[in-house]
C-alpha cells in the first residue's frame, strides 16, 4: 500500500489534469461558438477589464487630434512664419481632417465620421476599432473610406463602437469596374510574405479587354447593396497573370494605406447608391496613393 | 519556492498583465511591444496546478481573442496549451536555473506562437516559415530577454 501522502499527491495531480482537460475544451469549443456568442464575450470583455485600456487608447487618440489643433490655431495667431515651420505630420492630419469633413459635406448625412482604433494585438493585425457604432447608423457590412478612397468594412457592431476589417485581410473582397464603367472584376486581396507586401489584385476582367496602365478601379455597386458604386480602390499598375485566353488579372496600387488611415467616415445605412461624385475632386483625379509609396 | 517568493511572482503576473496591455492596446505599439502576457502566463504556469494554470491561460485568452474577433478561439486555445505544458514542466524540471528559464519562455513562446497559427486557420495564417519559424524564434528570443530581466529583477532564476 502506498504512503498515505503520496497517494493524496496522486489525487491532487489527477485532479489538475482533469481540470486542465476540462479547460482546454472549453478553449477549444470558444473556437466553434456560434459568432453571436463570440461577439458577446468580446463585447462583455472589452467593456469590463478591457475598458481601461481602450479608454486610454481613445483618450490618447483625442488629445493627439486636440493637440494637433491647438498647435494649429496658436500657429495661425503666432505668425506665419510659425504656420510654415509646423511639423509636417500635423498639416498631413490637418489635411486629412479638413479632407473628411469635404467628403462628409459632399456625400451627405449618411457618412458618419470617427476616429479609427488599432487593436494592436496578435491576429488582429487586419482588424480595426470606430468610436461610432449602432446608434450613429452603422450596421454590418458598412463601408468604411476616407477621402482617397476605400479602407475596409464593418464586421461587427455595438452600440457605441464597432470593429471593422480593412483590405489587407484575407476575407476581403470587392465588386469593381473601371471609374468609365469599361470593365469589370473582383479585387481581393493577395497576402505577401511579410504583412507590408500584402497587395490588391483586380481579377476576372475579360482577355479582350484592354485596361491602360494608371486606370483608376471603383466599386461597381454589385454586392447586393453593401458597397455603393463609386468608391475609389486602386489604380491599375501591372499585368498580373492571364487565365488561359479567356481572363486577366491586374496588381492595383492601393488608393489607401490601412495603416496610415486614422480618421475615416463610415457609410451608415441611409447612404445612396453612388458615391462616384463625393470622390471626384479628392480621388479621381490623384496619382498616388495616401501616405507616399504603394506596398509591393 | 518561499511565499514572499510566490507573492513576488504573482506581483509580476500582474504587472506584466497590466503593462501588455497598456503597450498593446493603451498606447498601440503593436508588434514591436513584447508578448508580456504569455511571459506573465508562464511564470505563473511555474507557480500553480495544471488546473489553474490552464484556467489562467483560458482568460488571457480570450482577453486576446476579445480584440482579434476574425479569429476567435485560437489565443484561447494556445495560451490554455501554454500553460498546461508550463505547469508541466514542475514535474519534469526541478529548480530554477538561469538556463532553464531561458530555454523555458523561448520555447513557451514558440509553442505559443506554433499553436495560435495553427488554430488560426487557413485563411488568415501566413506562411509557416516566416511566421513560425522566423517571426517566431524571434519574439520566443524576444520575450525569453524580457524574462531574465523580470528574473532579475524579481529575484528568479537565481537557482542552479
């Protein structure tokens, strides 16, 4: 017969492992929850110990931007020569500001603005918080853009936050044609070796048809109503691959720079079902992407 | 180990805890800041049950997973595999050696890393060698780093 101690060692070590057995199917099972129930543990976690760590980023965000504006304004009254020795990054975001708010004016009340949060966590590098959510009029599948062009999409939405994707995840996919409507396809997104050299590609547009270098590529208003037709993608850089002698495809160089995106709008469901006209000025008419190089 | 020892670890857990998601989520530094939490998951591993410590490494977890929702499941899976191997590792390796705790959080957090790709899926990994292999012996020498300097500082690892 064993020592006594050692049999209740025993005991205890068995107790561990079918306890640490338990545990692990409950983490394999939170894997194949239904995404209603994933979507309420997240938003219950991100409300309660997550919440301090989310209000600073959000408190940051805004003192970053209020910052920014009252560096701006003391510039203006200082003199001018304090205005053109501002800090370059401050008139980039002055410029995007001042960009959103044209955007929102000209495509009306359906585009909501909000400041873009990066969760900065493993696996959610594609991913994306707004500090607008159901009660601004954001649904599922809203499109999210700034004024270059097209960021990403809501996945999910709470009442007063929402978590979108932009199109470096590998789920994204868009509708487009051509902004003269001479050609259409599907632009997905191709990852890279390294996340920075993730890339657009333009697929499926007909053998036949001849698309000019630097043409611009727009939603095409296909997706059964979640993206309305016009908002800029990318511009057409090269030849990409031939499908036997029936399709092409094409690399586009991104309109925008996920990563540089800090402020966007988002469409909410009262938005119309073309949006070529709020781009035209901002968009259409640019060479190159936001934020310098495209990612190759 | 003492328990002026265990309060010191614990009060570590905490800090790192903390300090990860302040890095990750507070200020947004993103991938440059060091995987603090599964440093904090396999220094408790060290402290506690098979149980607990898997308990723990479910609610770091799914705190992880509450941020990465396109993936949901998969920090979960590998941290409650985490720190079931790291509590493991009492039974097999006895004393806190310098060596050990560093081959330790090196290989703690590749397995971490090995694991969270593949219960990632297929759709959203990226290639196995450079994300496994490389990005992955990368941070597991990254955190194995941070580790002795918590070590050190909390008076770990002194043992031979």
């Amino acid at each position: 017969m064993a020592p006594l101690g050692s049999e209740s060692e025993a005991n205890g070590r068995h107790r561990n492992l079918i306890g640490a057995f338990v545990v692990l199917l409950l983490a394999l099972a939170s894997a194949h929850l239904p995404e209603a129930s994933q979507q309420r543990i997240s938003g219950v976690l991100q409300a309660s110990v997550l919440r301090p760590f989310i209000f600073t980023q959000e408190r940051l965000e805004e003192a970053s931007v209020g910052a920014a504006q009252a560096d701006s304004l003391m510039a203006i009254v200082d003199s001018l020569s304090a205005v053109l020795s501002t800090h370059s990054a401050l008139l980039n975001e002055n410029r995007t500001l001042r960009d959103l708010l044209a955007l929102a004016e000209r495509a009306g009340p359906g585009y909501v603005p909000a400041t873009v949060l990066r969760p900065g966590t493993s696996g959610s590098e594609s991913v994306f918080l707004v500090d607008i959510g159901e009660r601004d009029g954001v649904r599922q599948g809203s499109p999210v853009v700034n004024p270059r062009g097209l960021v990403g999409v809501i996945r999910e939405v709470r009442s007063r936050s929402a978590v979108g994707m932009d199109w470096t995840h590998p789920d994204f996919r868009v509708s487009a044609m051509l902004a003269d409507g001479s050609a259409y396809g599907l632009v997905e997104n191709r990852p890279g070796r390294f996340r920075e050299d993730d890339r657009l590609i333009l697929n499926g547009v007909a053998y036949n048809q001849e698309i000019e270098l630097g043409s611009m590529v727009v939603t095409s208003g296909f997706e059964g109503g979640v993206y309305p037709r016009g908002i800029p993608i990318g511009r057409i850089d090269e030849l990409r691959d031939e499908q036997g002698s029936w399709r092409r495809s094409y690399w586009l160089i991104p309109m925008v720079e996920p990563g540089a995106a800090t402020h966007v709008v988002v469409l909410t469901g009262r938005a119309g079902g073309d949006a070529l006209d709020a781009w035209a000025g901002d968009t259409i008419g640019a060479d190159t992407i936001e934020g310098g190089e495209p990612p190759r | 180990m003492s328990a002026p020892a265990k309060v010191r670890v614990w009060g570590w857990v905490a800090i790192l805890f903390f300090l990860h998601f302040l890095l990750h989520v507070g200020l947004s530094y993103g991938r440059p800041a060091p995987d603090l939490l599964t440093l904090g998951l396999l220094l408790a591993a060290r402290e506690i049950g098979a149980g607990r410590a898997s308990a723990l490494g479910l609610f770091f977890g799914l705190l992880e997973d509450a941020l990465s929702v396109l993936a949901f499941g998969a920090n979960s899976v590998a941290m409650t595999l985490v720190a079931v191997g790291g509590a493991t590792t009492r039974d097999l390796f006895v004393g806190d050696s310098r060596v050990f705790l560093i081959a330790y959080l090196f290989v703690g957090k590749w397995v971490r890393d090995l694991v969270h790709w593949i219960a990632v899926g297929e759709g959203l990994r990226q290639p196995f060698v450079e994300q496994v292999v490389v990005q992955g012996a990368l941070h597991g020498l990254y955190v194995a780093a941070i580790g002795i300097v918590i070590a050190g500082l909390a008076g770990l690892g002194g043992e031979s």
